[in-house]
C-alpha cells in the first residue's frame, strides 16, 4: 500500500500545479480580452469623433458661405445647427469610455465642441449686428486649429 500513497501524494501534487497553471493562463486571457475590449472602445471612440468632426466642419462651412454671401438670416440658421450639433456631440462623448492614452484627445475634443458650441451661439444670435469682416477672420482662425480634426482623423484610420 506504501507505493500507492506516494503514488496519489504525486499524482495529487501534479494536479495542484497543473490546476494552479490553468489559473494563469486563465488570468492573461481575461486580461487580454479587456484588452481587446478597451481598443474596440478606443476605436469606436475615434470613429466617432471623425464622423462628428465631419458634421461639425459641414456646419462651420456653411457659416462661412453664409458669411462671404452676407445671407444673415442663414448666418443665424447656420449658427443654431452649430450650436445643435456641437451640443448632441458633447452628449454623446459622454458616453465614451476611452483609455488612459486617449484622455488627452477627449479633453482636446470637448474643449472643439465647447468653443463650437459657443461659436454657433453667437453667430445665431448676434447674426444680424455682426461686422461680417471680423467674423471672416474669426472664421480663418478658427481653420487654422484644424490640426486636431487631421489627428483624430489620423488616429482613427491608424486603428482600423
């Protein structure tokens, strides 16, 4: 009976490692697939923010014609859609749980959709007073802080 003990006293300790191995691999394939999670978030984020950077500069753009065909009424009508859409944006970034690494591009980003937001507010209701002059070139400046629609456009087809 002796070699039988020792042979269930090994056999019971091969099982305890084998079981304690499976542990870990356990854990590395949870924490990959948060991983995984997380990117398609981040994705999911930046595609996002590109589609609503699109729909953003539209408005903007349509400010703009407005402004060079000294249209008020669509000066105003263009403004409150830039105030509308900049508004529904900052909801919806709310929802968007990014990673650390993209924290700083959703600060920079509410930051765009605020001044946006702010921007159309003035442009509809001031759209009748305005000097059409100082807001085309409040608009050139405005075209030129572009560079955050070009890296989040960047960012996002560099994760797809």
């Amino acid at each position: 009976m002796v070699p039988y003990q020792h042979l269930l006293i090994i056999s019971c300790l091969i099982l305890s490692i084998a079981a304690s191995g499976c542990t870990d691999i356990g854990n590395d394939v949870d924490e990959l697939g948060d991983s995984i999670s997380q990117a398609r978030a981040d994705l999911q984020f930046l595609q996002w923010a590109a589609n609503s950077t699109g729909t953003i500069l539209d408005d903007y753009g349509n400010i703009k014609n407005a402004t060079s065909e000294r249209n008020t009424v669509l000066m105003e009508g263009s403004g409150r859609a830039l105030k509308e859409d900049s508004e529904k944006a900052l909801t919806e970034l709310d929802s968007f749980s990014v990673s650390p690494s993209l924290q700083d591009v959703v600060a920079e980003y509410r930051d765009f959709l605020q001044r946006s937001y702010n921007f159309g507010d003035f442009v509809e209701t001031n759209s009748q007073t305005l000097d059409l002059e100082a807001l085309d070139k409040t608009l050139e400046m405005i075209n030129e802080t572009s560079d955050l629609f070009s890296e989040i456009s960047e960012m996002a087809g560099q994760r797809n």
